[in-house]
C-alpha cells in the first residue's frame, strides 16, 4: 500500500514530526511505500476560487502552475492514502495544510464542464498534536476533514492524537509510541 504523509506543522522536527515518526517507521516495516511530505518549507500559494480547474478534463487543471502544489498533488494521486498530520492551530490546521487543503479543488470536477474525480475511493487518516484535551482540541478540525471526506468520495480511516502535555516527552512516551504503531498496522490491516 502506498501512504502519503502530508506532515504541517511549522516545526520540521517538533511534537507532530515526533509522533508521526513510529508512525512511519511501523508502515515501512510492514512493507508499506512512504512518502514524507514536510508542507511549512514548500511553496503552497492559495487558491484563488476561480473554477478555471472545474473546465479541465483528467487532469488537475489549477492555473496555478509556478509552486510546489501540482507535484504534491501527484504524490497525492498515486498513494492509497493520505495522512494529515498536524498539530492543532486555533482549532484546526496550520496555514500551509489549509492552504493545500483548499487546493484541492482540482481534484473534485463537480462545478464546470468537466466531470468526475481523480481521487475517489482514496484513504485519508488524521495525526493530531494538541493543547487541550483530545475531544475539544480535535473536534472541530476532525469534523471538517469527515465532510470534506464525504464531499469528496474519500474514506475516513480515523484518527490518532496525543496531547501535549509535556512538549516533546509526551510524544516519546510508551503509549504515544506503540498507539501511533499500532495507528499505522490498522490502516495496512483495513480495506
Ligand atoms: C499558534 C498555535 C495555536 C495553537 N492552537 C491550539 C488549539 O487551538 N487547540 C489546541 O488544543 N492546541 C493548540 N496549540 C497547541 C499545539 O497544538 C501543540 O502544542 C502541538 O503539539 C504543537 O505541535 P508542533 O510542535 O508539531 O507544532 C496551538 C499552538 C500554537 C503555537
């Protein structure tokens, strides 16, 4: 199965790269294709609502054409699935991931002459980092992301989070370590 770790947080080597390290590590033990995407080092422009994708046929079609969007796109496309992981920001996403997240209208041909979709059918699952107690910290970002899956076509796998209690021990901590591995062996072990 191949993955695509979207990972947003502007901290390249902080709490959410922590947790979603033996993540990774378990998917690539059990002979899982990995591609690790850091997203706050990429050049992700926003998108500028303009339909011109909704005209364009089998292809993603953004006129956007001049950042690093339209290769993760690609690396979206050939995975099976896709993982968000993210620590919390003001009760959903850092800036880069929402970004990429509106980016994807391409994908979806629901609003113009063209028809269909370039991702249907595919997995997306959630890694969260937060402040506040899992249920509050996550619900609002966890909501969006089931809608967007079922606007989408797309299967939601679930999440895994752990909270920050204690910066980045509390993401090497036993439970922290073996729930993201065992996160990781549920989505190899499920249709
Ligand atoms: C700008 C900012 C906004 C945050 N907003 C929230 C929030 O809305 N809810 C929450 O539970 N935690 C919030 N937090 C805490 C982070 O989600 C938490 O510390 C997370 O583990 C940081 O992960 P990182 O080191 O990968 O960036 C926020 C932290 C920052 C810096």
């Amino acid at each position: 199965m191949k993955f695509c770790v979207l990972m947003g947080s502007p901290k390249l080597n902080g709490n959410t790269a922590e947790l979603t390290k033996p993540f990774v590590d378990e998917l690539k033990r059990n002979g899982a294709e990995v591609t690790y995407i850091t997203l706050a080092d990429k050049n992700i422009k926003p998108c500028k609502g303009c339909y011109a994708c909704q005209h364009v046929s089998g292809e993603y079609g953004c006129v956007i054409d001049d950042d690093d969007v339209p290769g993760i796109i690609n690396r979206m496309i050939e995975s099976d699935c896709i993982v968000l992981a993210t620590p919390i920001y003001t009760w959903y996403c850092p800036a880069p991931m929402k970004a990429l997240l509106d980016r994807h209208y391409g994908l979806n041909k629901y609003y113009g002459s063209a028809k269909g979709s370039l991702w249907e059918g595919k997995k997306i699952a959630i890694i969260a980092t937060h402040g506040y107690e899992r249920g509050y910290a996550t619900g609002p970002f966890e909501t969006g992301i089931k809608r967007f899956c079922k606007h989408s076509n797309l299967k939601y796998m679930g999440m895994f989070s752990v909270r920050d209690e204690d910066d980045l021990a509390s993401f090497q901590t036993e439970s922290a370590v073996n729930g993201a591995r065992a996160f990781a062996r549920m989505l190899l072990s499920r249709e």
